[in-house]
C-alpha cells in the first residue's frame, strides 16, 4: 500500500527505506513492535496489575524464556494445541530440545520445585508478566509472540483461592472499564474425570456421531476426548449440545468445591456464566476452570468472545508434584496484555496522561542553553517534574512543546537575561510572564508549586 504525507504543501509518496543492498527488513509475522505512543496503555495495566497484586500479597517473579521443551510436552500436555501445533523449539548446540515458552505455568511451577519454595509458608502468590510465542495463525488480537499477566497461588487447595483469583481478574477488568462475562466450569479430579470420559466417548461414538465430526476431533476422540466439548467447528458444536455434562458426574469432593467457589463468587457478587463446555486445551487442570470472556455492546456473537478469551485458567492441583515436587495444591490465571489494550482501544477508554509535568526550561542562544543545562539539572536533581527541548533554537517551538506537555511554568533564558542575573518565569495558562532574580529561582518555582497545591 503507498503513503503518502504533505511536504510544504506538496503531497509526496512515502518511499521506503531502502538498504545499500536494497533489502528492507521487516517484522517477522505475527510479530509486534510497541511503538512509543502505545506505552500510554501498557504502563495503565501494569499500574493496575502491580495494584492489585500488591493488596493480595502476589510476589513477583519472572523466569527464562527458554526452557527444556520436554518441561511443556509433559505439562501442558503433548497432545494439547499449544504443544502439538503452535511451540517453538527447535534443538540447540548441545543437542538439547529447548523452547521459547509457549506459556507462563510450567516455568513457574519448575521455578517453584527448583528453589525449594515448599520450604516457605504455604501458599506461595506468584505474579508474573512476561513475553510468550505460539506459533498460531496470526488474526486480530492473536499473535506469535504477546504477552501474558499470570498469578499463581501454589500451596493451597481450599476453594477460596479459586474464587479470590477469579474476583481479581473481575476488579482488572472492570477498574479498566472493559465489559466482561466469566465463564466457569469444574472438569473433576482425574478420578471422577475418566468415568465421565467414558460416559462422554460412547456419546461421541453412538449414532454415527463420529463421522460427522472435524478430522481434528476425530482425532482427538479417544485420546484427548474432553477437548470435543470446545471445539469450534460448527458441525462439532451441534453434536456436542447434547453431550453428557460433567457436573453431574463430579465425586462429592469435587461437587462441594466447586459449590463452595461459586458461592464465594455470589457473595462478592461477581456474575459468571457456568458454561458445561469449558474445558480449557491444556493438560494440567483439575476442578475449577475459568475464562473470561469480553461483551461487546453490539456484539452477541459467542464464538468472536470464546477465540479473543481476554483471560483464562483454572486449578492445577496435581502439577507441582508431577514435576517433581512435593505435593501442592494450586490454582492459576493468565491474561493477554495485547488484547486488553486493543479492548482499551476499541472503546476508546480515556487515558490519563501519565507524563505530567510541572516546568519547562526553554533558552535562547548558546549561551543560554549552556546555563539552562545547568538549571535543569539542578531543578532535576531537587525532584521536581521538570522538561525540556534542547535541540530547538526557536523560543516559539519550544513554548509549543511546554504546551502540549502540560506544563504549568515555563522558565526563560535569554540574552537579555544572561546579562542581567535574571530568568522569566512563564505562567503557560494565563501567558502572564515575571522577572525574577535568576539565584532565586528554585526557591520561587517551589513556592509558586507548593501555594498551588494548597
Ligand atoms: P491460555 O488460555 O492459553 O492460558 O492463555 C491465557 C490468555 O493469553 C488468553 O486468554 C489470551 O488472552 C492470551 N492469548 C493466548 N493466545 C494468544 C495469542 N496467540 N495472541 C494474543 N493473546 C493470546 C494459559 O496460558 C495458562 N498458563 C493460564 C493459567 C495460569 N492457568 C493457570 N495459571
């Protein structure tokens, strides 16, 4: 596609640049750059993910984004879309099978094994924000690389936990204005799971089903059959409106477990759809699995929801122990930083500029830049929210910058003012300017910020 821009009233094409072998590089698909402009929104979310961890007492931690591929093949699951399809690895020079993390979890987990955090008092909160790859189909709100907030509370089975994580994923998004439905279902333990397997088998094998299912579920049936119940083939999804549902074959530990989680979750009113064919694609889940969904106002298309899920994730009580651990009950979430700021976007949520500032230096002439150098850092070095456009020559240019940064003052150096010991201070709304003696410019700036405060 040409661009094009206006050049001193003339339209010119955008040519692009060119290397001196004439190569031009580009991002490599499914790939994102953040421009400078976007930060505006991932430094929202941070500010409100390091909130809200900080009240419910998740610690940070992060870890390597390579790792032994074998770490997700027995985690996450080998037969899982995440590993089967989408996992970059590859083999290294030692010959060791290594790759880019496909998701925050088991990295987490094999972090929490390997530094003996059992030895810690139980559970351990975790909080994690870090790049992940997948090599999808690159769509709308789906990438190669993006990134993902996760929580993990490890140590802990009451289902209290399960509620609270889903009742923080809630205050995200609605401190962020962002509609949203959580969608919850219990899968069981691996007890009461594989007798509904197998009521779940027969259904798909009786009456022909199975021929009419994607090649993808037939595939699927048998091995990792659950994973029928979600997926997105229309075909699929009107043979599987009448399968059986595994409420009604959860064991009594897991039935008042997963009462327990959605009574915490009407007491403190967060709304949630139970959805009987929530089953999440990855391998470690047991009891409570969760997604959150987005609501558009004029969007009641289900199917646009469940693809772009803003967030998911569910309890995962056997991991830690299949890792190697010593038993540990745990329950975790995810959410995709990228697709909430496209939500952000999209409704267009008004954004606070968080690069307030309260003066501006501006100079005229070397000799001016010299000493305004020197102010600046000084006014800098006191703490106050100072800024500055050097490289501009033009008083007016400068004055511009001061204006779209908001600045409430702007200080002048000029000739004029070199020679006499002075500075100017400029009240940028009312455009009213002051002489001051140029030694007494800290001391007046400070009292003129402070008077407004009060
Ligand atoms: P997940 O559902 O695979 O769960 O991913 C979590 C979130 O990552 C999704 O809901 C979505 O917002 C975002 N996401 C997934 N794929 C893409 C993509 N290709 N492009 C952009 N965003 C994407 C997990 O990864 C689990 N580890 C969550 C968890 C934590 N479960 C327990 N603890």
């Amino acid at each position: 596609m040409q661009k094009f821009i206006r050049n001193k009233g003339k339209i010119e094409e955008i040519k692009p640049f060119k290397s001196k072998n004439g190569k031009v590089f580009a991002r490599l698909r499914g790939m994102k750059d953040v421009l400078p402009d976007e930060y505006r929104y991932w430094s929202l979310i941070s500010k409100k993910i390091n909130e809200l961890t900080k009240t419910y007492g998740y610690k940070r931690i992060d870890t390597p984004i390579l790792e032994n591929a074998e770490l997700y093949e027995r985690s996450t699951g080998k037969t899982s879309d995440i590993i089967a399809k989408e996992m970059f690895s590859f083999i290294d020079k030692n010959d060791d099978k290594i790759a880019l993390r496909p998701e925050g979890t088991p990295g987490i987990v094999r972090s929490y094994v390997e530094h003996g955090m059992f030895n810690l008092p139980q559970p351990v909160k975790l909080f994690w924000l870090g790049q992940v790859f997948r090599h999808d189909k690159p769509q709308a709100g789906r990438f190669r690389q993006f990134t993902q907030i996760d929580l993990e509370c490890i140590g802990e089975k009451g289902p209290v936990i399960d509620a609270q994580l889903i009742l923080i994923a809630y205050n995200f998004f609605k401190e962020l204005q962002i509609d949203i439905m959580i969608q919850i279902n219990s899968i069981g333990c691996s007890e009461c799971r594989k007798a509904y397997i197998n009521k779940l088998e027969n259904y798909y094998k009786e009456r022909g089903n199975r021929t009419k299912l994607c090649n993808d579920c037939k595939r699927r049936l048998g091995k990792n059959s659950l994973r029928l119940l979600d997926c997105k083939e229309d075909q699929c999804i009107a043979i599987s409106a009448d399968a059986p549902q595994i409420i009604d074959y959860l064991c009594e530990e897991c039935k008042n477990h997963f009462v327990k989680v959605l009574e915490y979750l009407d007491e403190v009113e967060v709304p949630y759809n139970l959805n009987s064919h929530l089953v999440r694609g990855l391998d470690y889940y047991s009891k409570t699995v969760f997604e959150i969904w987005p609501i558009d106002a004029d969007d009641s298309n289900v199917e646009v929801s469940r693809q772009l899920a803003l967030g998911g994730g569910g309890r995962y009580d056997g991991l830690v122990e299949y890792l190697g651990g010593r038993p540990a009950p745990a329950c975790g979430f995810g959410i995709g930083v990228e697709r909430v700021i496209l939500k952000i976007k999209e409704k267009n949520i008004p954004l606070k500029d968080d690069d307030q500032a309260d003066i501006f230096v501006a100079q005229l002439g070397d000799q001016a830049r010299r000493k305004a150098m020197i102010l600046f850092e000084e006014l800098r070095r006191a703490g106050l929210q100072v800024r500055q456009d050097f490289s501009k020559d033009s008083l007016k240019n400068q004055l511009e910058v001061a204006n779209k940064l908001g600045t409430k003052y702007s200080l002048i150096l000029g000739q004029k003012e070199i020679v006499d010991g002075t500075i100017l201070i400029r009240d940028m709304e009312s455009g009213i300017q002051e002489v001051v003696d140029f030694k007494k410019i800290r001391q007046e700036i400070t009292k003129r910020l402070n008077n407004e405060i009060k």
